[in-house]
C-alpha cells in the first residue's frame, strides 16, 4: 500500500507540474495571438489612410502610456478629421489597445500585453513600399533572443540581453496611391 501511495504521490507531482508549463504556454499564446491582431488591425489603418502613412511612419513608438489623453477630435466617433488627425487617432486607439486600456476592472487595464512597444517603420515620406509594424513585449520565461529589431531593445524591460523580450513583426506592401 505504502508503495503505490508513493507511485500514486509522483504521478499527481508531474500532473501539477505539467499544468504550470500548460499554464505559462498559453499565456505566451495569448500575449502573441494579441500582439498579432493589434499589429494586422494598425496595418489595415494605415492601409485606408494612405495620405498619412509619414505620420504612422514617424511617430514614436507606442506603449506604457506614451499618448495618454485621446486626442481631439475622436476620429472613431464619425467626427470630421484630416488624414493627419485620422492617423494621430489611430495611433492613440492603438496603444490603447496594447496597454490593455480598451477592457477595464476596477479602474485599471486589463487584456494588454506585458511592458510592450509598437514600433513602425516604412519607406521615407510615407511613399508606397513595404510598412512594417513590430510588437515586442516581455514574455515569462528567458530564450535565446538572436532577432536583430531595435524595437524596445534599449528600454530595460526585457532583461539585460533582452532574454525576455518577445516580438510579432508583420510587414505588409502599401500603395497610397491605389
């Protein structure tokens, strides 16, 4: 009896351990599952807003806050905005989106990512060419990281190599003239 409550002991031991790895894998897909559809949804209004495809271009990267009030006009709400409005909207609504401030409880975010960064980046004067927007946000467990993307690199938030820092780049051709 005494044995198979040991064998029976180990059993439920790897069972409890398996649920944790379970667990921190699917946070990881959630986390990348959201930067990827935050990522494509920028992509597609940078894509209907090709007359300010420079200001998407130029902007600083998003995350932590970095664009804290909504800027005026709410261009979402069917008010009247210039391209350039437009864009500056977007961006706001975007980073929004990655701080997880668009879903909130008890006052705070929830359903963002974990200290992320948007960068993006695309032909000089916001010209057709290939657009690219990159999500880098710190995952839980340390990995090799050899992708070489300065987004988010520098801010400490990933580590003293950046073992923690995890990215979802998407590049996409854009034509503001089509």
């Amino acid at each position: 009896m005494l044995v198979a409550l040991t064998v029976f002991s180990i059993g439920l031991l790897a069972v409890a351990g398996l649920q944790t790895v379970s667990k921190q894998a699917n946070f990881e897909a959630i986390q990348r599952t959201t930067a990827s559809q935050i990522a494509q949804g920028l992509l597609e209004d940078m894509r209907t807003n090709g007359d300010a495809l420079n200001v998407y271009r130029t902007a600083a990267p998003l995350g932590e806050g970095s664009r804290a009030a909504e800027p005026a006009p709410s261009c979402r709400q069917g008010a009247a905005c210039t391209p350039d409005q437009k864009a500056v909207h977007d961006l706001w609504f975007w980073e929004q989106a990655i701080d997880g401030n668009l879903e909130m409880s008890g006052g705070a975010g929830t359903g963002g990512l974990v200290l992320p960064a948007l960068c993006i980046d695309g032909p000089a004067v916001g010209g057709p060419g290939i657009y690219r927007v990159t999500i880098v946000w710190r995952g839980t467990a340390s990995i090799t990281n050899t992708v070489n993307n300065p987004c988010g690199a520098a801010s400490g938030n990933y580590g003293a190599a950046n073992e923690f820092r995890r990215i979802v780049q998407v590049p996409t051709y854009i034509d503001p003239n089509i």
